[in-house]
C-alpha cells in the first residue's frame, strides 16, 4: 500500500469501519497472547504451588521488559504516525528506526545488568525461599531473552501505528502459537519443569522478532534498516516522551506487582500461605489480562486512527473515533464482570484446583476485580487517546494512576489493617479513582478539540474572514 493510499483510507474512511478493521487484528493477537500467558501458568499450576507463585515474582520482571518494549513501541510508532498523517514520510522512517534500534541497545542493558544481579533482584520481587530457586531458572532465561521480546513490541507496535494491523498479527500468532505447542514438550514430554515454560516463551518471542522484522521490508512498509542512520540522538526524547505514558503504565505495574508479593510475604504469617496468596494473586492476573487484553486490542486499533487525524488536523474524527469506542468497550466489559463475578470459582479452578488456599484467595480477589471492569471502557480509551494525540503530560499522570499512584498507597497502607483481603481489594478502589481522575483530563481534550476544529474549519471556509478577524 503506496504511503498515499494509506493516508487516504486513514483519513477518510468510515470511523467504525476504519477502527474495527483495525482493532480486529490487534484483538485476536491480545487474546491470543493472554491466552498463551493463561496457558503457560496452567502447565506451570502442574508442577506445584511454589513453581506458579514463581511465575507471579518474575511477571513483575516480564512487566519492566514490556514496559520498556512498549515506551519505544508506542513512541516510535505514534510520532511516526502523525508524521504520516503530515505526510513527512522520511522523518517517519528515521523515526522507526531509532525507536527499533535503541530498544535493540537497552534491551542488552536490562540482560547484563539482571543476570548480574539475579539472586538479590529475585528476593526483591518478591521470591520466598520456598520459590527462590524456581524463580532464579524462570528469570535467568527471560532475562536472555529481553532484547528480543522489548523489540518484538517496538516492531508490533509500529506495524500498528501504520495501520498494518494485519502484519503484526501474523508475527504475535506464530510466536504464541510455538510457544503453545513447546509447553507441554519442555515442560513435561522433556522433562524440564518450570525451565522448560521459560525456553517456550523465549523461543516464541525470538521467532516472532524475526517474523516481525522481515514483514517491515513488505512493500508499503517502513524498512528497519541501518541506512537511515537510527541513531540519531536527536530523536531519543520525542520517542521517549511520547512513549511515557506506557513507561509509566508498565513500570507502574511492574513495582506494584513487585509491591503486592512482597507485602503478602509479611502479612501472610507463614511462607506457604505466602506462596498460595501469591499464586493465586498470579492467577487472578492471567485471567484479568485475558479480559482486558480484547480491550487493549480494541484501543489499539483505534490509537493509528487517532494519530494519523490528530496530525492531519482532522479533530472531529478523532472526538468520532473516542466516543465510538467508549460505547462499543462499555457494553463488553459490561458482559465480562458479570462472567467475572458469577463465574469466579470456576475460572480460578480451570488453572489451581488442588489448593483450597489459591482458591480461597483468588475466587475472592477476581469478583472484586470484575465489578470495576467497566470502568476501563473510558479510563483506557482516555489514557490511548491522550497517548496518540501526542498529550505526554495528561496520557502518563492517567496511566500512572491505576496501578501506581492510586494502587500503591493502598498496597502500603490497606493490608496492614485488613491482611490479605487489603491486597484482594486494592485495585478495584485504585480503578475508581483513576476513573476521576481520567474524567478531568479526557474531558478537557475533548473539549479543545472541539475548540481546535471549530477555527480550522472557520479558517478553511473563509480564510480572508479568518484573516481579519486576527
């Protein structure tokens, strides 16, 4: 697709027609995704209690390397978009490039300076001594694959960002899909246990990478190639700022994750009821991912739609596209925390069902969870809008909050009077808040958007009344 045939479709096709060809792809690769996720701590519940809490401890980890990956991914790929949508197409694939490259560079770093550290950062994310061991196999081979997996999001998200959704579907699904079918090989046929489910997400990640990278050089695409001098310092910042918010959304989690299994170690009492408390918090993560992930799929079929408006001046389609979305993302989430509050026992059950402690814990904690889902219709829609509009400032004070700001004083102060239940309830409390805050921003954009696209099509109509009138 020639780079005007795509500005035309971005620009003037129908915006449900346009968001949901886009969000359709990005859809089923999240789900697939969460999937995978939810499939490996199943294979991974097999082996024992103390095996699935460590897949909790390093998810905080695997959070860090995907917030780094998506820092790059969405900077990269929404300041290229609306360099589309300018038509400055040579800036966009300078743009590409540093953001592909210097994912490449910190990728490296996180690797180095993780296995050098590998014992004491375990115990800092929250290993007990019971998972100690479990968790230091499980990390030591994620960490070898972080410059993989950091690019694989930076690649994914800048096929997105050119409304190639497609494409980056192909890459996510035939690493989810190896990475499904090595399990159950590594961990049980091979004999490998908790390493095995380790090397299968590795695999998966480095052949999507490669996938990935290939589909770049498809006609119509912007090439990652050393041609274009990616290393171009100058870059480094509009990447990193417009990528913040999901430093910020990422990173957050990750620490709060981190927070959340280290405060359940000191109030749990014992290190077993450690260990199930955090096995059956981990459960309840895979399976709130895998519910949110059709959203986040869904709002990343509308954040190339966003870009590429905003950067053509095109404002009311962007106002067009947000609200489309909000109502479309209300009544599924609507149809998701009834699933999540009546069908608790048996969605914890599919994955730990042989420990009555996981199973307390996690049933209580997901039904609590899933009655704030809806809330996500406009607190995630609001915070990709502002992110794609180029809004660094308001789009990284709404991600911080869910599972930050709001959520980390509440896993400071809440547990140490309630136990256990004070982490079960965090979130859903964190969610209500965020929901204010995100209120005052998004509807303060909209409305300058509103403003913007008044005088632009004043000045369009009458320029000379325009003109007088300054």
């Amino acid at each position: 697709m020639a780079s005007e045939d795509k500005f035309i479709k971005m620009t003037t096709t129908p915006i449900p027609k346009l968001v949901v060809s886009l969000a359709v792809p990005t859809i089923i690769s999240m789900l697939v995704t969460s999937f995978y996720n939810m499939v490996d701590t199943y294979f991974v519940g097999k082996i024992n209690t103390e095996a699935t809490a460590a897949v909790g401890v390093v998810f905080s980890m695997m959070a860090v390397i995907q917030a780094l990956g998506f820092t790059f991914g969405h900077g990269s790929g929404t300041l290229l978009a609306r360099k589309l949508g300018e038509r400055e197409n040579e800036e966009a694939e300078r743009v590409a490039n540093a953001g592909f490259f210097f994912s490449i560079i910190c990728g490296i770093c996180v690797t180095v300076l993780g296995l050098c550290f590998l014992r004491p950062l375990s115990y800092f994310l929250g290993a007990t001594d019971n998972s100690i061991d479990y968790v230091m196999d499980y990390m030591r081979i994620i960490l070898i694959g972080a410059p993989f997996i950091m690019s694989s999001f930076v690649l994914n998200n800048q096929l997105r960002y050119q409304g190639r959704a497609m494409f980056s579907m192909i890459g996510i699904l035939i690493g989810a899909v190896l990475n499904l079918i090595l399990d159950p090989l590594l961990i049980f046929t091979f004999q490998m246990g908790i390493k095995g489910a380790a090397y299968a997400t590795i695999i998966g990640q480095i052949v999507s990478f490669i996938v990935l990278l290939f589909l770049t050089h498809n006609k119509g695409n912007i090439p990652i190639t050393l041609k274009r001098n990616p290393f171009v310092m100058r870059l480094f910042f509009p990447i990193f700022s417009a990528g913040m918010p999901s430093l910020f959304r990422q990173g957050l989690a990750s620490i709060s994750v981190m927070l959340l299994n280290r405060t359940i170690g000191s109030v749990a009492g014992t290190a077993e009821l450690a260990d199930a408390a955090i096995a059956g918090m981990s459960i309840v993560s895979r399976i709130t991912m895998f519910a949110n992930s059709a959203l986040i799929g869904f709002g990343q079929g509308f954040q190339p739609v966003c870009s590429y408006n905003y950067g053509a001046k095109l404002y009311g389609r962007v106002r067009e596209a947000f609200w489309f979305c909000v109502k479309v993302a209300a009544v599924f989430l609507l149809g998701v925390s009834l699933v999540g509050i009546f069908g608790a026992e048996f969605l914890v059950q599919l994955i730990r069902k042989d420990d009555i402690e996981v199973m307390k814990i996690g049933v209580f904690a997901l039904r609590a969870q899933a009655t704030t889902f809806t809330l996500g219709a406009w607190i995630v829609m609001c915070n990709m809008m502002l992110q794609a509009c180029g809004q660094s400032l308001m789009a990284s004070i709404v991600a911080s909050c869910r599972q930050g700001v709001c959520l980390i004083p509440l896993l400071l102060t809440l547990p140490y009077f309630m136990g256990v239940t004070g982490v079960q309830i965090a979130q859903p409390i964190s969610d209500v808040i965020t929901l204010i805050v995100s209120l005052v921003f998004g509807l303060y954009f909209l409305n300058k958007m509103k403003k913007m696209e008044t005088v632009s099509v004043k000045t369009a109509e009458k320029p000379e009344e325009a003109e007088l009138k300054e």
